[in-house]
C-alpha cells in the first residue's frame, strides 16, 4: 500500500496534481494534513483522508484520526495543537502514551523523518510554501507486511 501524504498545500494545486495524476495508478490513498483541509476533496481516482488545521476557518472536519493501515497505528494531525513549532515532544510522548507507530503532522512546513523509541515522526513539508532553507516536498509512505517506509518527493 502506498500513500501520498500532503500538508498545507494553501489553495496551491497544481504542482501536486501533476504528481498526483503522473502516479495515479500506483498510490492506494491521499492522506492530507490541513491548511486548506478541502485541496483535495474531490480529487478523483484516489481516496483521500484529511484533518483540518489552524488556517481551514469555518471547515467542517476532523482535527485528528487514529487509522490502522497494514496493522501499524497511525494519528494523523496537522500539528498545531501540539506546539510542533516549538518541539516536537509533547507530539512524541503522545506517540508514546499511545503506542503509535507514526505520527503524520504538518503546520511546520519543515521535511520531517524521525524515528525514537517506536514511533516515527513524519511532516511531509509544504509543497508550495516550504520552509525558507526547504524545497516544495509531499510524502510518501509504503505499507507492507515487513513494516513501512517513509521518504520526501521533491517537486
């Protein structure tokens, strides 16, 4: 299983289209992380999960999900409510306290690909508004019986 992993992409499309479309045959699901949580709504062809974050005003939707893919536990959020930009702890020690094995967040705009204890730590980065020594990036994370990995697409 593979999965495209997407955050504060801002209203900013098509770079990330292009992609999408270019590998639509081999990604299983979109998962996007928020800031502008609706981007991908109606993308076709691929199922997308979202979780709002601190720019999508007024939307409907999740803060956070815990899913299950391939029996790995994973919380998806967008961050901001851990204080990502600060430290990355409060969100690891959730990880921890709840035994996931990745934590999928946004927020900083930061690539990010961690692993301590268990749990890894995966910020896919901004395809169109990265961090200022960052380039546009999206995430892809694969599934299968031996575990999972998780790498950084530059756009």
């Amino acid at each position: 299983m593979k999965v495209a992993v997407i955050s504060d992409t801002h209203g900013h499309t098509g770079r990330i289209m292009a992609y999408l479309d270019h590998e639509k045959e081999n990604i299983d699901e979109i998962w996007h992380l928020g800031d502008y949580y609706n981007d991908f709504a109606m993308y076709s062809g691929i199922p997308v999960i979202a979780v709002r974050g601190n720019g999508d005003i007024g939307v409907k939707g999740p803060e956070s999900l815990v899913i299950e893919r391939m029996g790995h536990k994973v919380f998806l959020t967008h961050g901001h409510h851990y204080r990502v930009k600060q430290s990355l702890m409060q969100l690891f020690y959730k990880g921890l306290e709840e035994s996931f094995d990745l934590i999928c967040f946004g927020h900083t705009h930061k690539p990010t690909n961690l692993y301590e204890e268990g749990v890894r730590l995966f910020n896919p980065g901004s395809p169109t508004h990265p961090y200022p020594s960052c380039a546009p990036t999206i995430g892809i994370i694969e599934f299968s019986d031996n575990g999972f990995c998780a790498k950084h697409i530059h756009l």
